[in-house]
C-alpha cells in the first residue's frame, strides 16, 4: 500500500519583510542575490523547487560573463572548475566553413569557458552564503500585487511577503511576468532539442566548440569537465529521455565522417522545445524580470544563460544605487534601456544562426557553404564573429 507523499517542509521561514524579492534560483536569480546582497542590499531570494537542479543544461560561460562575475567574485573560482575552449568552428560534415579564435579578444578571458549549469550554479550557492544570504525553498509564489510603496508577494502555501521590489528571475513560464501583465512576444521553432552529455570514442577534438550544419538540423559538439562532451541538436520530435542509439544517429547523419566519433555513454539527457520571445518590458513599476523570465531563443552560440546572469549584473548595480545610494526610481527605467537591446540582438543572431543552419535545399546549402568560406578568410568577419559569440560587443569593448 502506497503512502501519499508529503509536502516538502520549507528550509528556512520567510521574512515577512525585504527590500528585494527574487523569486526563481537558478543562475540568474542567484548571480543577482549575491550582487546585491554584496551591496548590503537585504535580499530574499525564493524558489519552488524543494532543492536545486542537478542537470548540467547550459553549459557555455562567455568572455564577457565572467568580466560581470568579477563583481560577484566567483570568476577565477568557475574558471578554475571549466574546460577553457579558444576556438568556435561552423562545419559541414568534415568541412570547416568557419573557424572563430577567441584568442585575440580584448578580455581577461579570451576563450569560451564549458562548465555544466550545476556546477555554475553550486559556485554561486556558497558565494551568497559566504556573503550571509540562501535560497528559501520551496516557496511558490501564487500571486503578486503592487502599489507605490512596494510588492506583496502570497505563497501557495500562505506566507506573504513585503518587499519595496520583486524580481522575476522564474524562466520562459514566468509566473511574476504573468502577474506583472507583461506579454512575451514571439513564436517556437517547429522543432524538438536534444541536449545531452556524453563520453565519445574517437578523435574528437577538446580545443573547441563545433557546430555543424546540416539540411536535417543543427548539432553542437563541445568538451565538457571531465572527458564528457555536450551534444545539442534539433530534431523533428525527440523522445523524452534521448538515449544512446538516438544521440549516435544524430552525430552519424549529421558530424564526422572520416573520424566518426561514437557514444559510449549517455550521462544525462533530456529534450525541450525552444522559443524565440522577448518581453514587452523589463519593468512594470517595483516588479522587474531578468533572464529567460524577460528573454529566451535558440541555444546556438550558447547564450541563454549568459545574457541573463548579464542582466542580473546590470538589474543589482541598478537597485542598488535606489536602494542604497539615494538615486532616483526612475534609475531602473535605464536597466531596460541597457538591457532590453541586447537580449533584441541575441534573439536575432541565435535566430539566424538556426535557420542558416537548418537550410535543406542543395543549392542553398552549396551558397551558403561558399559564401561561409569566403567570410571565414576576412579577419574583420572572424572578430566580429568572436565579438557577438563572446557577448563583448554588449559589454563597451572596442
């Protein structure tokens, strides 16, 4: 006989009043706890789940991301857990098209950095603890109200919360954005995304990033921590849990030929449909959003998280100079000024790059291949390239 499971018990009870609720714990949500709670900004950051993720999911760090985590001070720490990648390359099968060093960028950090989202997310965990906050779990917000002093925010299970502003840091199905009135606007891919992490057998190259192209879809290939690599494709209809024979049939069809590379192990998978949406706003008087909350598309060039933790940066200097220094309210209408643009232009880029990718006829993709070749040789193209991919060209470098 089977017992009916239990609510989780909360891990810790919630303040009845704070200056800033964030409401959702995964990067974003934790990057701006821990910057503003480094500000001596009173943080109270909740999430529904009853523990943090243990997936891996997004797993590129970009150059101008770590430059904002150094105001978080957790750089050198990720750095130090990640497998650093110099190269991006675009490929057909065997044929590189593309090749993007990241090598000469004007940072700190010239290369991609490849760290799982757990581990990302664990660095951040014992930041904001080192720095006196945590996450309160698992509290589910059922509803939000504002007025012009502040937001009260109810949980399902009963306990509100006075906060002078709330932040919807709570993903693509965001419930403070539903509350806020603000829309998502946009559309989905028709297709499906595999994403998993494996070990491969062959000679499979751990200095870079590939992306190859392919009239049936997309598929990125990329050195994980660890020996494992990080396979992303779009398909017609992934099943549910992709598994070994189906992450093999889509780097047979779609990457290497000469050197195939094989599946020896699946160690986490899972499948999720992707949209290209943008918030009609970032801010709706004391409630904002940050990340997917306010922005989500394709995963190509890996900037979902990035753009996010970016924004969680740019959101805490903002509160912070209201909170703390005395600056005007209308000083967070500049966070959407900044932001909103940028989140605009990755949504575009990761768009074209997807439907380059996925082009099916023959003729088109000899064009495109051609015309990829001669870009790849213009200096110029290749930095502008490592610029977009890397976000530095949102972040006031030359």
């Amino acid at each position: 006989m089977s017992e009916h499971p239990r609510a989780p018990h909360p891990t810790s009870p919630l303040p009845e009043t704070t200056d800033v609720l964030v409401v959702g714990a995964g990067p974003v949500g934790l990057t701006l706890a821990a910057a503003l709670t480094a500000r001596g900004v009173d943080v109270t950051l909740v999430d529904r789940q009853a523990e943090g993720a243990n997936t891996s999911r997004a797993a590129v760090v970009h150059a101008r991301t770590l430059e904002v985590l150094e105001t978080v001070g957790i750089a050198d720490e990720l750095v130090g857990v990640g497998v650093i990648v110099p190269r991006f390359t675009v490929r057909d099968r065997d044929q590189a098209l593309l090749t993007v060093d990241f090598d000469g960028l004007p940072t700190r950090y010239p290369y991609t950095l490849m760290v799982p989202q757990n581990i990302t997310e664990e660095v951040l965990l014992r930041r904001l603890r080192t720095l006196g906050g945590d996450v309160h779990r698992p509290y589910e917000v059922a509803s939000l109200t504002q007025d012009g002093e502040g937001v009260t925010a109810t949980m399902a299970s009963g306990e509100t919360v006075r906060a002078r502003y709330a932040v919807g840091a709570d993903g693509m199905h965001s419930t403070v954005r539903e509350h806020a009135g603000i829309g998502f606007t946009g559309d989905t891919y028709a297709q499906s995304f595999v994403l998993a992490d494996v070990r491969l057998e062959g000679d499979v190259r751990a200095d870079e990033v590939m992306l190859f192209f392919s009239p049936a879809g997309l598929v990125v290939v990329a050195p994980l921590p660890g020996g494992r690599h990080r396979i992303v494709a779009t398909v017609d209809e992934a099943p549910e849990h992709p598994g070994l024979t189906d992450v093999q049939a889509v780097l047979d069809a779609r990457g290497p030929q000469e050197q195939l590379a094989r599946v020896s192990e699946v160690v986490w998978s899972s499948r999720f449909r992707v949209h290209h949406r943008l918030a009609d706003a970032y801010r709706a008087g004391r409630i904002l959003l940050a990340g997917d909350a306010a922005h989500v598309h394709s995963p190509a060039g890996g900037q979902g998280m990035n753009t996010g933790i970016q924004d969680a940066v740019a959101l805490a200097a903002r509160l912070g100079a209201v909170l703390r220094d005395g600056a005007p309210a209308g000083t967070l209408d500049g966070y959407a000024e900044e932001r909103r643009p940028v989140a605009a232009r990755v949504v575009r880029f990761t768009d074209r790059m997807t439907r380059i990718a996925t082009t099916g006829s023959a003729s088109r993709r000899r064009a495109r291949n051609a015309a990829l070749r001669v870009l790849g040789r213009i200096p110029a193209v290749r930095r502008r390239m490592a610029m977009n991919l890397s976000e530095l060209n949102a972040g006031g470098h030359a």
